[in-house]
C-alpha cells in the first residue's frame, strides 16, 4: 500500500494588485494555518518521505511553515510543473515517483488539487468525501491510500483515508 497526501497550500495574501499570481505571499490567516497543518500531519503520522512542492511563492512558504512540526526531514523536490498543473498533470508526476517511496506529498493548488483528489478516489469515508466534494479550502490535506505501486495510480484506484482542514483543527 502507498499513501498520497495532497496539501493545499494556506491563505494566500491579494493585497498587492500589481503583484503577478505566481508571487503571492501568505495571508496572515495562511501564516497561521500552516504549522497547525503541520503539527496535525506530524502528530497523525502522515509524514511522508518525499514531498513535491510548487515553486509559487505561497505553496514555498506553506511547506516552510510546515516543516518544523515534522519529526523527519522529508525530500524536497520543488517543481514548475505544480503550478496551475492539472490532474493529469500531476498524476505523471506521481506515476514517476520512486517505487521505494510509501507515502508522498503534493503542495499545491486548486483548481488542480481538488479535481485530483475527486478523480483519485473511489472509497472512504462517505463523509469525508462529501466534504472534500463541496469544497477544498486553502491548507486543506487530502490523505488517500492505494493497492500497488505509483505506477498503479489512476482515476477511481484509491481509498480517502481523511480529509481534514484548518477550520477542523480549532
């Protein structure tokens, strides 16, 4: 079994109208969101062992506040694929991952992530789908476990473990 977490990345600032999309900095709210995410992942043993991360400023930023919670110090790989990338776009990049791996992370964004997520699972908790199917909020995380190997990883192949946002954690 391989577990896929899938980390939007937190509240993200639009208070500088002249700034291009890619350079959004964090929202105080974000600020705060991210290592809250962080001590939950930490704290519900969802550290992966690689995480590809979007190189947008705000998705950087997420993952840099997030970090110190984890125990571990996970492989970073920062990718331009991830930004505005679509399902498919990220599920080569998931198909790509190392057969060595158990459980990786994807920080990214929506639209993307949530179409992913939707398209990726196939079972769960009939309330955690619910919710992920409404709406997929800045910092929310996706955990999803598959039968197989990355390579197996297709629409409808996986199992949604939780679904959990900052809102849940307070």
């Amino acid at each position: 079994m391989i577990t896929l977490s899938l980390f939007r990345h937190a509240k993200s600032a639009w208070d500088q109208p002249g700034l291009r999309d890619f350079d959004r900095a964090l929202a105080p709210r974000g600020e705060d969101a991210a290592p809250r995410m962080g001590g939950f992942i930490a704290g519900n043993g969802l550290e992966p062992q690689i995480i590809l991360c979007s190189t947008a400023r705000r998705a950087r930023q997420t993952l840099e506040r997030a970090l110190p919670e984890f125990a571990a110090q996970p492989e970073l790989r920062f990718t331009d694929k991830l930004y505005h990338a679509g399902p498919g776009q990220m599920l080569g990049l998931i198909r790509n991952l190392p057969e060595t791996c158990s459980h990786a992370m994807l920080v990214g964004h929506n639209p993307g992530m949530h179409a992913l997520a939707m398209d990726l699972i196939a079972d769960g908790d009939a309330a955690s789908i619910a919710k992920l199917s409404k709406k997929y909020p800045t910092a929310g995380l996706a955990v999803i476990d598959f039968d197989g190997g990355w390579r197996d990883v297709a629409d409808g192949s996986g199992t949604l473990r939780q679904f959990v946002t900052p809102k849940d954690l307070t």
